[in-house]
C-alpha cells in the first residue's frame, strides 16, 4: 500500500492508497495548530493500525507534500520510526519529469501541484481546480498542462474565525449552508453571508478565469468545505475528497520510476 502525507495549515492529512484495488481506504487528520510530535502522530496512526489489523510493513512507499516546514522533520522522524521508510518529499525539483509544469516551481504549493497533477492526469485537459481548504485555492493549467495562474483568497474557515477573533459580540457558527440567503438570527446572519458570499465569489472567480483565457475547462473542486458548497453543485465538474493525496502518489510514483 502506499501512504501519502499532506501536512497542511490546518491539518496534517494521511491517506492510504491500496493500489491493488485502485482505492483510497484510509484518512486520518492530525491537527497542524498542535504542533504534533512524533511520537504523538505514532501513537494515532499506530491505534489506527492496530484496530485494523494491519502492520507498517504493509507500506511500501510514502509520499510527502509540505507548506508548513517546521513539521517536516516531526513527518520524518514519524516514518522512519513507525514505517522504517523515508518518505519522498515533494519539491521544485519534483515537477520535471511530469506532464504538468510551472514557472515558479518553488513558489507554488506542493499541495497545490499536487491538485493539478491529479487533475489534469486523469482528464489531460485544461483545468481548474478549487481547493476549500485553509485558504481558497484556485489552480488553473492550460490544455498542455501548464499552471498559468493562481488564485489564493482565506479560506471558509479562516473567514469565520476571523469574524469571531475580531469582533465583541459575534459567535462562532456551525460550519453548514443555510437553506434561506436572509439571515434571520445572529448565527444564521453569519451562515449566510458567509457561504453564500463565497458561493458568489467561487462563480465569478471561475467566469473571470474563463472570460480572460476563453478557454473551456474541467473545474475540480476539492478540500473538506467542498460538500458543504451546495450552492454550486452546478458549477463544477466532479468533486474530488482525494485530489491532493492522489497528486501526491502520482508524483510520488513517477519520480521513484526506475
């Protein structure tokens, strides 16, 4: 099985990938604001294991995206601990051999590459795709696979919060779209003008994309806020919960290529 590692602003995400099966059979998050050690994110992922029945030795290969690099040496002690495997650690340097490509590969996220390697892999076309993670991503590559742009804005989350650290009186809300626009208390007040303003700036974000390339894409959305995104069901093409894990194994697989 092969395992990829997505550490994150907000969390540190751990998929395992059968790849005899071709399915992603486990995820478990670990929170990044923690600071996690090592032997914490043993412990976890170790009564994951256990509780499954399955032994590290069922890893043969780890691949790892990070933009928070003071857990990258926790993410290696972990592996080499748990796993006796040091994990491919997705880079600048990773992009050369694949069909997708960047001008700015050490600028640009490894999360974010690892979005649009997945993306356009699967449907070798031009696209976009939005992530709703921490920040709200959009990752746009032409139809030879070349990022020409991106878009970051705070993410659903990020906003949210914001609201509740910098302001006396407002509360935190339940992360859920509201079925009227209106708000109608306090906390639907919030609810709505926040997922329904996002909604709003998702849609013109993709028709600005598109009014400035006239190109026709395949829009891919994907983070944990996704599926709560109702509102814009018809507005992308497939949502995909394990997007980043699979750009991260495809990277992963391509550059330990014999």
């Amino acid at each position: 099985m092969f395992l990829s590692i997505d550490a994150g602003n907000s969390n540190i995400v751990f998929g395992l990938y059968d790849e005899q099966s071709g399915d992603w059979v486990m995820e478990l998050r670990v929170d990044t604001k923690k600071s996690p050690t090592a032997f914490e994110i043993e412990r976890k992922i170790g009564l994951y294991f256990l509780e499954n029945g399955m032994k590290p030795t069922i890893i043969s290969a780890i691949g790892f995206s990070s933009v928070v690099p003071e857990l990258n040496s926790v993410i290696f002690q972990f592996c080499k601990r748990f796993f006796d495997l040091e994990p491919y650690s997705i880079s600048g340097e990773s992009y050369r051999k694949l069909l997708v490509s960047t001008q700015k590969p050490d600028e640009i996220g490894s999360d974010l590459m690892a979005n649009i390697t997945a993306a356009y892999y699967k449907y070798r076309q031009a696209c976009i795709v939005v992530d709703f993670g921490t920040a709200l991503t959009f990752t746009v590559a032409d139809d030879s696979g070349r990022v020409i742009g991106v878009n970051i804005v705070p993410g659903i989350k990020t906003a949210i919060y914001s609201l509740f650290a910098n302001t006396a009186k407002l509360p935190q809300v339940t992360m859920e779209m509201p079925s009227s626009s209106l708000g109608k208390d306090t906390v639907h007040s919030i609810q709505a003008g926040i997922f329904y303003g996002y909604t709003g700036l998702v849609r013109g974000m993709l028709q600005a994309i598109r009014e400035e390339t006239h190109k026709d894409f395949k829009v891919i959305a994907t983070g944990g806020m996704a599926s709560l995104m109702t509102q814009l069901k018809g507005s992308f093409d497939a949502v995909d919960r394990n997007l980043t894990l699979e750009g991260i194994r495809l990277i992963t697989k391509i550059n330990m290529a014999k």
